[in-house]
C-alpha cells in the first residue's frame, strides 16, 4: 500500500489520528494537494460503497467523515494557495413543516466528503429560501429531504418554485417516504434512496 | 368479551374475536376525530384495546434551565424542558401549519465533556415512590373499562441518551469508549429497570419497550455494534419483568425501520411483541411468516402508505391480510405503524376502526 492509499485506508477505518498524520505527511513530502485530497475522497466513497451495500452504518460514516474533515483542516490551506476550490455547490435542507434532520445531515455530509460545498439550511425550509440560497450561492445541487407525509406537498411546492425561478441546479429528494415515483411525479431530477446514494447521483447530474 | 380480554386472547395464541385495534394520534388528527365523533377521546371513540400509562418523575425544568446555562447550552424563550431533560423548540406556528403539533428537539448535552458534567444535572430520582403512585389505581382503572393496561417505557435507552446528546455524539461516544455515551444509556436502562419492576407490580398488562435502531433500508448500526452496547442494556430490562412477574406479562419492543437482523435477538432477549412493521420496508407476510412461531405482530399499517394515501379499501384490503394471517394462527394486533398525522382522511382512519371490529371469521 503507498502512502495515499495508507490515506484512503485511515479515512476508511475513521482513524483519525492516522489520517491526519499521513496528511501532514504527504504535505510534508510535497506530494500536490489535489493528490492527497483525491485519497481522502477515495476514502469516503468507500465507506459510502459499503454503506449502499449495508456493510458500514451510521457510525462508521460518522467516523470516516470526522477524519476527512480533521485531514482537511489541515490540508485546507494548501489547496486555498494553489486554488483548489471545490468544483460543485449544493443547497440541501428539510422542506417547510418538517423538523427532521438526520438524513439530511447524512446527505451534506457525504457531499462534503466529495468535497462539494455544501450549505445546509436546516430544517423547516420554505420554499423561497430554497429559492434564495441556491442563487446566492450558485448551487448546482439542491437537495430536498422530508420525512413525513404531511410535507411531502411542501417538497412538491419547493421544487415548483425552484423551477419558476428558473435556476439551473438540479433537485435532488429523499427522504423516508419518498419514491422513485413521487420524486417523478413532482419534477425532481431525481431521488436519492441513501445517503450514500446522494452522493453518486450529485456526481452523475453535475457531469451531465 | 372485553376489549382487553380479546387483545390478551390474541396474544396468548387462544380464540379471539376480532383484530385488537390500537391508534396512536396527533392532536391534528384528533381535531378532525373530534370533528366525526364529538370525542377527542381515542381509546373511546375508536373502541381501542389498550390505555398506556407512564411513570411520573418529578423534576424542575428551572432546574434544567440553569444547568444547560452552566454548560454554556442557552435556551430560547419558546423551548420547552421534559422532565428528564429533553428541550423542544416551538417554531412559528405559521411556518408548520396543519403540522402545528411538531417540536423542534435540541440536543442540550452535545458539548459536555466529562462524565461529572453529566451526573451533575438534576435528574429525577427514578426509585422516588411517587413516580409511581398513580399506577395500581390507573391499571384498575384500565381494567374496569375493559382496556389492557400497557407500561410505558418506550424510547428506553438509546434514543433518550440520542435525544439528549445528539446521534452523532452519541454514536461518537460509544466508538471513541469517552464513557458518556455509556454514562447515559446506563442511566437510561437503570431508570427502565426500576419502572418495569414497578409496572409489573401494578398489573400492567404488557410493558412497551422501545428504541429506533433501523432505517427505511437495514439497520442504523450494524448488528455487532447493537449487540455490543445495546443489547444487553435491552436484556437487563426485559429480565426485570421476568424477575417480578408472578403472571405473564407481555413485553412489546418498539423500533421503526427495518429491524428484520435483530429480531432473533430480541426474541432471545425475551421481547414477545414486535411494534411496527413498517410494510413499506419489512415485508409483512414473509415477515409473520418467518417469525409467528415466538413472536406477535402489533402494527402492519402503514402511515407512509395506506393510511395517508390509500382508498378506504385499500385499507380493507390491509386489514384482510393480516385478518388471514391471525386466522392462520399468528398473533397479530392492528396498528397504524405510526401516529396518525393530519394527511390521514377519515374515511380511511373509520375504516380501520369498522375492519378491525368486525368479527375474525366474518372479515374477509
């Protein structure tokens, strides 16, 4: 194993300690920041692989995610110097009437974790705020959660604003109840079953 | 044949007349009951199988609201402090509508650091007598009205210390072994011990159990992970109904999402009654089918499917697969898989409640 794939494989175990380490490292030793950052996001696609297959969890999400962003920490400024900047900008939040938050707080984390920018405007979301965020900040992804029923209109509502505002950023939803189906059926660009999931989808619609 | 002795009869696996019903409102869903019936009352107005009574701590929330200060958590004007320390925001009622009922839950001891910080809030004395005076005289109460009285002892563990905590941390906690996640669920199953020792020797019919611990897609944590730091907090509670039952007293474990790789181990730990099975993700009838021979059955409604967005016969339909599944000899109680929240039309809630009271033989 060379030493960017040691990298990958501490972020994979959620080993702090080592991740940062070998980060510091391969500044250390030259190696260009956009290297060490591709092995600390190789790292997370693999958890979230194994999270897609039911083979990690929550917590080993948390803990792949917590050595990426301390390894990040450190290899921030270096990527500031050369402007390094992530390349994708996503808007995520829970849609207006529902206060739940840990699917989507698992969604922005792996979107971090791919090192898009993600900014997460909480829980109870109306509509124009979606709205509002995703063209203040130029989003590319706006990424709409819900976890009950009764706000399931409420992702329909956002998405309609969104698309009379005439944004370029693609939707993506999830969510408990969400289905293909229902993503469909209110014009999202699509629905993310998983966390991990998200992650592959922000990818395919961003190149696309 | 009373309610309670149908729904006791279809636990036992003995006779039973019709499919106990138990409905879990919100008070949305009880204005538009209250619009049909005149009651805002669901055990009568639904002729439900059971009353759930809960311990009564005592504990100052004025106390609670200094000691988050100390920690540097500051609360708003609108939070609401639960007796064990659980803080609720109440967001603009304008922004939530018809959802007026929901509360914003905050994770007060999300910074604290040290194990000394955590035994040093004013938590209630859970071995206090008057936490449970009420309860011989509300399960005969139960009783007399021909109700099963179920002890509430959900949200057990886990999900109290992930209340206070915050999920990640306490996930966190439990990986890192900082010993507060520890502290917590500790302090949390010492409290469920006491109170089902307490419900056993009050009458209580079933004691009802409960952590979240899957998704809509598999477990929260893997298998090894529950079995290690949650598990045996389960098994200790369960066994002290075992300890203090002189007559069987049925024990329900409550977990939304799929939970299908733990239900040996809950059997193994002596939970008698799954609650809910969440039908848009753990199959009913393969589920029944594989596990009716130790386990019963109580929900099979769904709450993200039928009962929202389903016809009335749609909901028929549901109760007459699980009406075949008790004929067939499984233990099954009919439940809407969660609360009933304001998209739920009447007509599909009546129905349920028609379907459900309808003689076993006759609904099909």
């Amino acid at each position: 194993m060379n030493p960017l794939e040691s990298l990958t494989d501490a972020v994979v175990r959620g080993d702090r300690r080592e991740a940062v380490r070998l980060t510091s490292e391969q500044i250390d030793g030259g190696s260009p920041p956009k290297e060490i950052l591709a092995a600390l996001v190789a790292g997370m696609d693999t958890v979230g692989d194994r999270f897609q297959r039911n083979e990690a969890f929550v917590p080993e999400m948390l803990i792949a995610a917590r050595a990426m962003t301390e390894s990040m920490a450190v290899l921030e400024p270096l990527l500031a110097a050369q402007g390094i900047r992530p390349e994708h900008t996503a808007v995520i939040g829970t849609v207006q009437g529902d206060l739940h938050d840990i699917g989507k707080n698992l969604v922005a984390m792996m979107w971090r974790g791919a090192h898009f920018n993600v900014v997460d405007l909480g829980t109870n979301v109306a509509a124009e705020d979606f709205v509002n965020a995703a063209k203040d900040h130029g989003a590319d992804i706006i990424g709409l959660s819900a976890l009950l029923t009764t706000t399931m209109p409420a992702m329909r509502q956002t998405v309609q604003s969104i698309r009379e505002a005439g944004l370029h950023a693609k939707v993506i939803v999830g969510g408990a109840p969400i289905t293909a189906e229902f993503a469909d059926s209110i014009g999202a660009d699509a629905f993310a079953p998983d966390a991990a999931t998200g992650v592959d989808i922000a990818r395919k619609l961003v190149s696309a | 044949m009373t309610e309670r002795d149908n729904l006791l009869r279809m636990l036992s696996g003995e006779k039973a007349d019709h499919l106990p019903l138990d409905v879990w409102m919100t008070e949305p869903a009880r204005d538009l009951m209250e619009s049909h019936t005149g009651s805002r009352d669901e055990v009568e107005a639904l002729g439900l199988a059971v009353e759930r009574i809960g311990p009564a701590y005592t504990s100052s929330p004025e106390s609670w609201i200094q000691a988050y200060r100390g920690l540097g958590f500051m609360l708003s004007p609108e939070a609401t402090v639960g007796c064990l320390g659980t803080v609720h925001d109440c967001p603009p009622a304008e922004t939530l509508g018809a959802a007026y009922h929901l509360r914003e839950m905050r994770h007060p001891l999300e910074h604290v650091e040290t194990v000394s910080q955590l035994s040093e809030l004013p938590w209630p004395d859970w071995e206090s007598p008057d936490a449970y005076a009420h309860l011989g005289e509300a399960v005969e109460g139960a009783h007399r009205r021909g109700l099963a009285a179920v002890g509430q002892m959900d949200c057990t563990a886990f999900e109290m210390a992930w209340y206070l905590r915050g999920m990640g941390r306490l996930f966190l906690d439990l990986v890192d072994r900082t010993g507060l996640g520890d502290w917590l669920l500790d302090w949390f199953t010492q409290r469920a011990v006491h109170a089902v020792g307490q419900f056993v020797r009050s009458g209580f019919d079933i004691v009802w159990l409960g952590d979240d611990v899957g998704t809509q897609r598999g477990m929260m944590m893997a298998v090894p992970f529950w079995r290690e730091h949650l598990k045996p907090r389960l098994a200790q509670v369960v066994q002290a109904v075992r300890d203090a039952e002189t007559s069987p007293v049925w024990v329900a474990y409550h977990s939304d999402g799929d939970v299908r790789e733990i239900i040996d181990d809950l059997v193994e730990v002596g939970v008698d009654v799954l609650n809910p099975v969440q039908p848009e993700c753990m199959p009913v009838v393969q589920t029944v089918g594989d596990h009716r021979h130790h386990l019963a059955f109580w929900g099979m409604i769904g709450t993200q499917s039928t009962m929202p967005f389903g016809t009335p016969s749609d909901v028929k339909m549901a109760v007459t697969e699980l009406a075949d599944l008790a004929r067939d000899g499984a233990r099954v109680v009919l439940s809407p898989t969660h609360m009933i929240e304001p998209d739920v039309p009447w007509e599909n809630l009546s129905t349920l409640v028609k379907a459900s009271h309808m003689p076993l033989f006759n609904l099909r």
